[in-house]
C-alpha cells in the first residue's frame, strides 16, 4: 500500500466547518474548524448564510492542508459530508443564493405539513419516502423558497434556480459551477425521493409542488474514479469519490456494515441508526426509513430517529441559563450529586422528534424543590439525552424485530463519561465508544478511499475501528424501570403545550 496516499474530508456541520486529512490507517495528519452565524429571525426559524458556509469551508480546507503540511497534490480523493435538510436556492448563473439556507432545525413549515397531514397524504408520502410529514425535511423548505421569494417559482420551472441540501451547494461551487448533483442518502432526506425507485419521483413532487427543473443529479455515494466528480482546490484538479450525509457516514465510519449494527452519534441533535440491509424496513413506530449507502446496483437501508436537542441542550445551560461556563463543565457539576433529585427535564425546545414527532411539545423541568440546585438541573440534562435514545432504541427493537447487543457511540457529547455510563444502564447493552472520534468525517474518507482504492473493501476499513473505552450497564432493571417510567410522565407534560395555549 502506498503510506502517501491521503483523503481530504469536507465535514460541513450546523454551527461550523471542518475539513480533515485522513492517512491510509485511518489517522487525522490535519484539520481545521471554522463556526460560523446563526439566525434566528423569527420564533422557530433557523438560518444560514450559504456563503458564509462556502467560505468557511474553503478556509478549513486550506488550514487542514497547512496544518497536516501537504499540498493539494497529496490528496488522492475528496469525500464529503454534511449537515442534512438544511436547504439552499440559488441562481445557476451567477452562483449566489437568491435567500437564506432553511436550517434543518426550522420549524416554519410546521402549518403546511399539517394540512397535508389533514388532507390524507401522510400515508402516500410515508409509504414512497420512509419520512414523514415534518418541517424537519427538505421538500416543505423548498416549497416555501418557491413561494417566499419573489419570482423563484417561475425561474425555478424555467431551470434558472438550482436547489439543493449543503452537499449540493459546496459540490457546484467546487466544481466552478459546472456540476448540480447530491447523492442518494442526502436525496432520501428531502420528501421527494421513492427508496424503491431511487429517484425522484413525480407524484411526490406534484404534490408538494416543486419544479423538477430545479433538483440535483443523484450520484452514489460511493464512486470509482470513472464517475468520480471532479473538483479544483487552488489549482489542482482533485476527484470527489465519497459523499453521504452525517449521519450515513457517521454509521460508515463506525463499521456498522452488517445488518443489526447500530450507532447512535451525540452533537447537536442526537441521531441512531440501525443497518437494516439491502431492502428498507418500513416502520410502524414512527421512526424514519433511509439510505444507508448506494454503491452501483446496490442500496442499504437503514431505520434512523433523530432527537433534536442533545448537545445544544447543554448549550442552552450555558447561554440560556449561564449554570455553566463552557460546555466541557457540565459533567464535572452533573458529577457533583449522586442523581438528580428527581427532577426530569425534557428538552422539547423545538417539539419532539422521533418516535414522538410532536412539534407542539415544548421544553419542560418536572420535581423541582427548593433544594434543586444547578447541579442537579446539570445532571437532569444529561440524562434526557439518554432516555431519548433510550426510547429510540426501543422503537428500533420494535421495527427491527430484534435487540442491540451493543451500541457504537460518537460525537462530542459521547466524550462524556458520565452521559455514556447512564445510557449503557438505560439500555441494558454495553455503549462502545471507539479510539476514532470523527466518525462522521471518516466515514466521508472511509468512502471516498473506498471508490478511489485506497481501502479495497469493507473488511479492511472494518480493520481500522478500534474500541477506546467500554461502558458495561450496572443499574438494575428495576431501577431503570422506575426511571424511564418517571421520563414518561414528564414527557407526557411536555406534549402538545403549543396547542393548548
């Protein structure tokens, strides 16, 4: 194998832009970060800048290059990954976006999915997309730019307006403009895409009236060389051959390979996923039917439930209630009691995701006496995240038809020791958090590696995963009865606030 070869990963989240240069043994050589704004202009809107997120990235791709100390001559393969749903419109010919990106975390088409809901169309969509009808999803987002902004849906039919999700929009600036394309995973996310087709699929776009004029290519996320999209980074012509939304690669770069593997990554939200094989398993629990991966001729699906408010439920300790100073603080005060007094806190900041998907469900602290302390509200938002992914595990049970014997961990908030003990106790299964915490950018590697011939199969990738620290469960079952009961009842509190007010 030549040691010389490196993969350069573009990891475009929600709050910032990575890019990481991965080696041949699956070690980062460099990497730079850039956050960038957020908008909030109204209650429950969330915005980007899309050309602040081009920037950034650009910026990051540069610094991880300097800091790994190689050119872009280097590299030998591109691959990206990116903060999914979120939606961006532009103008093909000048390359600028004609509004603000929608972030996945908007809720502004709340009203509109739910007259769709009202007029029966949930079944349709569910059955061809495996989504459902949320603000969450890409389709709805569009819709709105198309009737939002003045002119776009007539340009957008005349193929003036490209839209895309963040794959997309760094793909064409990347390429100079010349290439409009996404892949499957990110396409699976949008309201418009049939799992079994695999494509766009005209009723879903009559129905939720978007001009097919306007939408991506769809590549796989997987490509050899021969369908490799080729990009320029300061003069050098360089092949894209991996691209996958977060959570896709994220479940890639954990090794989930097989049928019944499992990962479960902690940022902002919280998102699992469980590798359901070749054909998608529908669920009945609410949860969300995905691509996993799309390679040639060959698919693999996955079932995925998302919270929204994991990481930024901490975030918001911080900037919201000032209880703690940097975000890292949090497990040393939730450490500092021995359980949280009874109090349960539901982060529904933003409704519920799945298996709930309440957008009316608001936050919620339920127990609390005059000896809560912050310590204790600390320790009780820790363990939300945990019962959240412990209810998301259990419709995955369901669905599935079989139990975790492990759950793979990463993202920033699986650095927490305390957080990954609870979890293991919640859900009976050991949690396994691995040496290599970037998941998420080397599964973009692993992928773009993988078409280019770096790693020439799975097995070998499979080779590189190394575990860093093991948490076996040690509370009782009774005990974790009680608990998650408790969650129950505080998160009943919390659903459909909104409507009754």
């Amino acid at each position: 194998m030549d040691v010389a070869r490196y993969v350069l990963a573009l990891d475009q989240g929600t709050t910032s832009s990575r890019s990481l240069i991965f080696d041949h043994r699956g070690q980062v050589v460099g990497q730079a970060q850039q956050e960038f704004a957020q908008y909030f202009p109204q209650p429950g809107w969330v915005e980007h800048d899309a050309g602040e997120i081009w920037q950034t990235q650009r910026a990051t791709m540069r610094g991880a290059l300097r800091a790994a100390g190689l050119t872009p001559r280097d590299i030998t393969a591109v691959g990206i990954t990116n903060q999914r749903e979120t939606t961006v419109l532009w103008d093909r010919a000048s390359g600028e976006p004609v509004a603000p990106a929608i972030v996945w975390q908007d809720r502004r088409t709340a009203a509109a999915c739910g007259q769709l809901r009202s007029a029966g169309l949930e079944p349709e969509i569910s059955a061809r997309t495996g989504l459902l009808l949320d603000p969450y999803f890409s389709g709805t987002k569009l819709a709105w730019l198309l009737d939002h902004v003045p002119g776009a849906r007539a340009r957008a039919e005349r193929g003036e307006l490209a839209f895309g999700t963040i794959d997309s929009w760094l793909l064409f600036k990347l390429t100079g403009h010349r290439r409009h394309v996404t892949d499957a995973t990110n396409a699976s996310r949008t309201l418009l895409f049939d799992l079994r087709a695999g494509g766009w699929h005209d009723r879903l776009l009559e129905i939720l009236r978007v001009p097919r004029a306007c939408l991506p290519e769809i590549l796989d996320s997987c490509l050899d060389r021969n369908a490799a999209v080729s990009i320029e980074v300061d003069g050098t012509k360089l092949p894209v051959t991996g691209i996958a939304g977060d959570q896709q690669a994220a479940l890639f770069g954990q090794a989930c390979f097989a049928p019944g593997m499992a990962k479960n990554t902690y940022g902002t939200g919280c998102f699992a996923l469980l590798n359901t094989g070749a054909q998608p398993t529908m669920s009945r629990h609410r949860l969300l039917t995905t691509v996993a991966l799309r390679r040639g001729a060959a698919s693999r699906f996955a079932l995925e439930g998302g919270v929204f408010m994991a990481g930024a439920t901490v975030q918001w300790l911080r900037d919201g209630l000032g209880i703690i100073e940097r975000s890292a603080d949090v497990e040393s005060l939730a450490a500092s009691v021995p359980d949280t007094g009874d109090v349960y806190l539901v982060p529904a900041f933003a409704g519920l995701g799945a298996p709930q998907w309440d957008a009316a469900a608001r936050g919620t602290i339920v127990g609390l006496t005059r000896g809560t302390t912050r310590a204790h509200l600390a320790r009780a938002a820790l363990e939300s995240i945990a019962f959240q992914v412990a209810d998301l595990i259990d419709a995955m049970h369901q669905d599935a038809g079989c139990r975790l014997s492990e759950l793979r961990v990463d993202g920033g908030a699986a650095r927490n020791d305390l957080l990954m003990q609870f979890q293991a106790d919640l859900l009976g299964v050991p949690v396994l958090r691995p040496t290599i915490t970037e998941t998420t950018a080397f599964g973009a590697a692993a992928l773009a590696g993988l078409g280019a011939g770096i790693w020439q199969d799975e097995q070998e990738l499979a080779a590189l995963w190394s575990l860093e620290k093991r948490f076996e469960p040690r509370m009782t079952g009774a005990e974790v009865g009680v608990r998650r009961a408790r969650w129950a009842r505080a998160l009943e509190r919390s659903r459909g606030w909104a409507v009754t007010q």
